[in-house]
C-alpha cells in the first residue's frame, strides 16, 4: 500500500508540483481577503441603505443596500485574494511584454511576408543594434536591469526576514547607471532598513555586483529605498579630452633643467633674532657687597645686564 503524498496549496503533490505562491503568503491572503470582503460588504451595505431609505421605504432601502454591497464586497475580494499572482505577474511584466511583443511581431512578417523577407528583416533587427558599440551596451545595461530586479527577489525570499503574513519588500522599478544599476523598493509593514544593510555584502554576491549601497528614496516615508549596484569604477578609467587634438604635433620642445627638490625648510627673507645668554658666575675686579651687619646679601634673579625680554 502506496503511502499518500502531502498536498500543496493549489492542489497538486508534492512530487509533481511547483510551488508558486508560499503557504504562509497563501493563508495570509485569505483571510485578508475575508476580511475585506466583510468590511466592504458592510459599509457599502450600510450607506447604500441610508441613501436609499431617502426614496423609499427602510425594509426596501435594506435589501437595496445589500444589493449593493454583496457584488462590491466579492470584487474586493477578488482583488485581495489574488494580490500575491498579481505581484508575481509584476515581477515579470518586461518578460512577459517582451515575448508577447516579439511573438506578435514573428507572426505578422510571418504572415505578409516571405521567408526571405522575414529573415532579412529579423537579421537587421537583431544585428545592427549588436553591431554598434553604443546601442549594444544600452542594451546590456536593461538586461542587468532586468536580471538585478529578479536577484534581489531571490535574496529577499532567501535570507530577508519576511513579516508575519510572509509579504516580501515589493521591488518597484531599475535603471542603468554609469556604474551599474538602481532599484527602488518599497518595504512592507514589519520591514525596515536596518533589515538590509547588515546582508549588503550578500546581496552583492547574489547580484554579481562588486559593492551594493542603499539609501532612503524619499524623506518623507522610511519604506521607499533605494538600491545602488555598483559593478564597475568610473572613476579609474581612461577619459578622452578634446584638448589633445588642440596641440600642435610640430610644436618645438623647451629642455628644463631638473628641479631640485627641497630636503629643509629654508626662509632667507626672514630675519632671525640674536639671542645672547646672560653670563654665569662672579664679574671679575669687583668685590661683593656686603649689608651693615657684614653678611652678604641675597643672590639676586638677574643682574643689570641682562634683558628679561630674552627669556620670554
């Protein structure tokens, strides 16, 4: 006797399905999708009756109020219970445009053209943006811009710490940078930046990105962020300057002699002061004095000669 397999949300087994949308994201739909449908059905039901009760009767006015607010209340519904496809489906909104678009353009040449037609069509399509440097590397600048916005998905499903609903910072919108790209994302309740800023180095890896900053998008609201992928240093590279082709090539040379480079600190327009130290001991040919008992009287801090400037 087989053992049964566990089910997934969906339906499906566990060994034949993918799970798309996480369980704990699952739950949390529905009953926010109650929830809404209740205050909605509610609120809707209840002013619809008191405007009506204006034109008719208060019982008729009551079922006219739940008329109104039963259809409302499973739109809400709808729209709440499928948030979690419709994120999913925002995610991948340029992948999804890009093949429809390409898919219905095949088929059109395909249809009022040749084959031949088609194929040149296609090979001028394609080529002549690869061909020129500069529409190439535009182009490879929105394709990172496209990859970077599904790796951050995946680092935050990895190891962001999601709120207790399991709702993920929502990634909002990328562009190319000099140096790489620009995400901003709006974080969800539960979230906040410091959440982050301690897994940048992760995310760098995640990304192929050499460093990853992050930064407040609006002053107004700590939710809204803004991620700077760094993938290359402008600032070391090689920049052409128009002055080079303003030299004349034929322009004769001035030999100079070498600089010596100073080795002490030299000021000859600066006058030096002459200090001159005060003599030490007795002067000689002169016999000390002494006081009218004969004792000697007392040694005194400086003499006549010297100048109590020299020692300030």
């Amino acid at each position: 006797m087989s053992k049964p397999t566990a089910r997934r949300p969906f339906g499906g087994r566990s060994n034949q399905t993918v799970t798309v949308i996480e369980a704990r994201v699952h739950r949390s739909s529905a009953r926010n999708a109650r929830l809404a449908f209740i205050l909605t059905a509610v609120i809707v039901g209840l002013l619809a009756a008191v405007v009506a009760a204006s034109y008719m009767h208060p019982i008729l006015a009551l079922f006219v109020g739940v008329l109104v607010g039963l259809p409302l209340g499973g739109i809400v519904w709808v729209l709440v219970r499928i948030w979690p496809v419709l994120r999913l489906l925002w995610w991948w909104t340029p992948e999804i445009s890009a093949v429809t678009l390409g898919g219905y353009c095949w088929t059109q040449l395909a249809n009022h053209t040749s084959t031949v037609v088609m194929l040149l069509v296609v090979a001028l399509v394609v080529g002549v943006p690869a061909a020129i440097p500069a529409s190439r590397r535009r182009i490879v600048a929105w394709t990172w811009c496209l990859v970077v916005r599904h790796r951050l998905r995946v680092c935050f499903a990895q190891f962001i710490i999601a709120n207790q609903s399991g709702s993920l910072p929502l990634i909002l919108w990328a562009r190319p940078t000099p140096v790489g790209e620009r995400v901003w994302v709006y974080l969800r309740p539960g979230l906040s930046a410091k959440d982050l800023e301690s897994r940048l180095d992760k995310i760098a890896v995640a990304c192929h990105a050499s460093t990853v900053l992050i930064e407040r998008a609006s002053e107004r609201t700590a939710a809204y962020l803004r991620f700077d992928i760094k993938r290359r240093e402008v600032l070391t590279a090689d920049v052409g300057s128009p002055l080079v082709d303003v030299i004349d090539p034929n322009t004769p040379t001035v030999k100079q002699a070498p600089v010596t480079v100073p080795t002490a600190l030299d000021l000859p327009d600066v006058d030096a002061p002459v200090i001159t130290l005060p003599t030490q001991g007795k002067p000689a040919g002169k016999k000390p004095a002494t006081t009218a008992n004969g004792s000697k009287p007392a040694a005194s801090s400086s003499t006549a000669e010297d100048d109590v400037s020299d020692w300030i």
